[in-house]
C-alpha cells in the first residue's frame, strides 16, 4: 500500500504513481475485444450486437476489458428485450423521441435539420399510435418551445417545426398521467430501464426498500432538527425553517462567497489524510484537488457547480461550486458537498474511471454507478466519523440523503405506483421542503417523467455499494473499496463477484 507520505506528495502536485498501478495496460487479448466493440457500431439491432459477443474467450482478457465484455452482454441483452416490447422512443432511455430537451427541432442550425425533424415527427406519429404521448405538461411545454424555435427559423426547418408543433398540439386531448407503467408492457419496460442503468429489477419492491430507508432518514433528521429548535409539521417544513435560519447563511457578497470556498477546503484538508486507510493504492492525483470560486461571469451567468478532474501529469482537479445565489446555502449545507464532489467522491472515482480506459458501452450500461458511489462516499464519511459532535453538519447529510432518496421514489412512483405530478411533488414537499440548490421540484419531477430509471439506478447503486463494502470489518475495506473501483465503473453482477473474489482472498479479476 501506499505510504501516507508519498500519498500526501501526491497531493501537493507532484506525478509519482502509486507504486501498485489501478488499471493495466491492454494486451494482446484486450486490444482484440475493443475492435469487436468498436465494430458493434455498423450492427442495426441490439440482438445483433449481442450475437457478435457470443464466443469471446475471457481468459486472456485485463479485468478493465472483462468489465467492458460483461457490461455489453448484459446491457445489449436489456435492449435487445426492450426493443422486442416496446420499439421506440431513443432506445433504453425514453418511449418519447420527442420532448421539451430532446430531438432534432433542439438543433434547428443543423445541415439537415428539416428531414431529422420530419423523422421526428414520424417517430411522434408512430408512437400515438401504439398510445405513448408525452403528460399534458411537459407536451405543452413542447408546443412552446416548438412554437419559439419555429419563429427563430427560416424555409423549410420552420415549416418542419411548425408542423411538429401542431401535430404534438393535435394529441393533447390524448395525453394522459405521466408513467410509462401505463403503456404496453410498461411495467416489464421500467424494470428494464431500472436494469440498464447498474442492474436489479423489480420497481416495487425497489420501492419499498428505499421507502423504508427514506422513513430511517427522516426519523434522524426530526429528532436532530427539534434537537436544534426547528419546528413544523412535517420534516419539509422543518428543514424549510433551518434554511432560513439567518445565523448559517453566508454574507451575500465577495467576503461570504469567499469564506464558504475557505470553510469546504478546510474540511477537505481533513479528510485527506485519512484516504490511505480507505484505499489500497490510490493513484496520487485523486487528492491533489481543492474547491475553487467560478468567475464572476459564470457567478452572473448562474452556472451551475462543476467539476475539472486532476490528471496524472500533476495537474490538479477543481470543483467550482455554484454560489450565485448564496443566501440559500446555508454554511451546513457544504459540508456533505465536499464529500460528494471531491473526497472520497466523485475526484477518487473518476480520475480511476479515467485510467480504466473503459470503452463506451461499458459507460452506456453503468449509468447509475458514478453518481451513487459519491452518495456512498457522503455515508462512508458519516460511518467514519467525520461529523461527529458537529450536528450542522449531520443536519445538511441528512437533507442531501432526503433530497437523494426523493428522487429515486418519485421515480418508482411515478413510473410503477401511477402517482400523478401532484403526489410526485407533495412528496418532495413533505420529506425534503426545501430543493436543491440546483434543481427545483418541478424540474425534478420532469426529468423523472422523461428519463424513467434513471434516478432508480443511482439510489440502487448507492445502496449496493454501501451492502457490499460495509460487509465485513474496517480492515478489509480498502481492498473492497478496490474491488469496487479499482478498473472503472461497473454493474450489480460484476460487483458482487469481484465481491466474491475477494472475500476468498482471490484476485479481483
């Protein structure tokens, strides 16, 4: 393992590699399955895709490229179904080609905008006809945007918008309930979406258990915010009062803006030096980041937070958080964020992610497994003491894990229990009540009505995470996080037999 010296080094910018590499370079057998990867590309069909994957031998094959090979199989046999069931929309994402963010009437200065948007229509036609047609809401939000574009544009692109505008206008009196588990085959269609992201089926009996892990939260979050002196109805109302609570609320002005990036990279000071006892051999650049301001023209412009990864030529990563409208980030709502955004989150999985090399469609099928190993790093932070006797910042862990499980049950709500809009949000309302900085209810609630799973498929990764890595006592955790990491994202059944492997001392390949 790693000494806690050079691991530091590495911190402070220098290029010196863990001297137990994550990721090993291709061979002869790994450079032969990425040509027959590359080539699915020419293939039409997700079943033909998947019969040129039958045969390949495994033996000679790096872990990184096994991964990419059980990734395929996997995610192409999921397609292969839901192309079989339900034949349209964009294929394992969405039943609708067409929506107020999505489709070719988005790039309207495009050569051949006008035949792509034609195409669409045509996609929208057959889709009617087979009874999927967007909610009322979100088509009328279409038929706007529809409406604006076709103003901006000239021959025939406008006349194809216009057209596309008033055929999605024409199925109004159609529209029904959001939820694909509405359609033709559409509970079979969720659980496949839900698949495709990191694995697992069955949406509700996924719904019952992040339900019941979302009743475990909120139970701590109540005693902690009337421990605190906040009062409400519901734990929404609570937490809508903490927010509000003036004496946590930075300056609005350079020195508030200034003081909330010096308070998070104080507590990413303290979390550095405790990376070498969480991980076995982790490639220096994953510590060497920090949290930075945004220009005052991204501030202005209200970007929203993002991230530069470090590189393994000493260049160090950044996470430049949004605080444009700083009022409503309370001090205690950062500190969770260090851990999410930077350590041990998403700046030590996705500088490995970077080494794996993955190809493509391994990324297309783990979807899910970015995004819930940095909630699984918020709760490792928690497990491993780093809020202790600090109740703020328990109190924003708690609404960031809220705000995170909200979301995977309005996805399972709306799309396999038939809630309506309203019930989506008055759930939000009630468990979270205050939004994320980032993303308000209503826009939530959207994209879980067009990207169905999607939400799923992180709370499902957090939650295998943080079964298979908690399994076990703290001094195996460094190799489980290995196992977990070590050669890029990955699915369910790849997790739980590199799981495997390990406990039995074996080989993570």
């Amino acid at each position: 393992m790693i000494g806690r010296r050079s691991f530091l080094a590495g911190a402070a910018g220098t290029a010196t590699v863990a001297a137990v590499p994550w990721a090993r370079a291709a061979d002869a057998g790994d450079a032969a399955l990425r040509a027959v990867l590359d080539g699915l590309a020419k293939l039409d069909s997700p079943a033909a895709k998947l019969k040129k994957l039958a045969g390949i031998d495994t033996h000679d094959l790096s872990p990184g490229a096994l991964l990419d090979l059980e990734a395929a199989r996997e995610g192409l046999a999921i397609d292969a179904r839901i192309a079989a069931i339900l034949p349209f929309g964009r294929l394992g994402r969405s039943p609708y080609s067409v929506t107020p963010s999505t489709g070719a009437w988005r790039e309207p200065a495009a050569p051949d905008a006008a035949d792509r948007i034609a195409a669409d229509s045509t996609a929208v036609r057959n889709e009617a006809a087979a009874g999927i047609i967007l909610p009322r809401d979100v088509l009328d939000r279409a038929v706007a945007g529809l409406a604006k574009a076709a103003a901006g544009a000239t021959g025939g692109v406008a006349l194809a918008l216009a057209e596309q505008g008033r055929l999605l206008a024409s199925l109004a009196p159609r529209a029904g309930d959001p939820g694909v588990g509405r359609l033709p085959h559409g509970s079979e269609y969720f659980d496949l979406l839900i698949d495709r992201q990191f694995g697992g089926r069955d949406a509700t009996a996924i719904h019952r258990r992040v339900m019941a892990k979302a009743r475990e939260i909120t139970a701590e979050a109540d005693e902690l915010l009337a421990r605190s002196g906040y009062t409400g109805r519901t734990t929404g109302e609570r937490f809508r009062a903490a927010f509000r609570d003036p004496r946590f609320l930075y300056a609005d002005g350079e020195d508030g803006r200034n003081r909330a990036v010096a308070d998070m990279n104080r507590r990413l000071r303290r979390v550095r030096p405790q990376l070498p006892r969480l991980f076995e051999s982790l490639p220096p650049e994953c510590a060497n980041v920090a949290v930075r301001r945004m220009t005052p023209v991204e501030e202005a412009a209200k970007k929203g937070g993002y991230r530069v990864l470090p590189s393994r030529d000493g260049a160090p990563g950044s996470y430049f958080v949004d605080l444009s409208d700083i009022r409503r980030r309370p001090d205690w709502s950062l500190a969770s964020v260090v851990h999410h955004e930077l350590l041990p989150g998403h700046m030590v999985q996705l500088p490995l992610d970077v080494r794996a090399n993955a190809h493509a469609i391994r990324s297309e099928y783990t979807a899910g497994f970015a995004e819930g190993w940095a909630i699984y790093a918020e709760e490792l932070m928690v497990r491993q003491g780093a809020f202790a006797g600090d109740d703020r910042a328990l109190l924003g862990f708690l609404h960031w894990m809220l705000f995170r499980l909200g979301r995977s049950i309005i996805d399972t709500g709306v799309h396999s229990e038939r809630w309506s809009v309203w019930e989506a949000r008055e759930t939000l309302e009630r468990m979270q009540g205050e939004p994320a900085f980032f993303a308000t209810f209503d826009q939530d609630i959207q994209r879980v009505c067009l990207e169905p799973g999607a939400r799923v498929g992180e709370a499902l990764a957090w939650l295998a995470l943080a079964d298979r890595c908690g399994r076990g006592g703290a001094t195996g955790l460094p190799r489980r996080h290995r196992a977990a990491i070590a050669d890029g994202r990955l699915r369910l059944t790849s997790l739980d037999r590199r799981m495997l492997r390990n406990s039995r001392g074996k080989s993570i390949r």
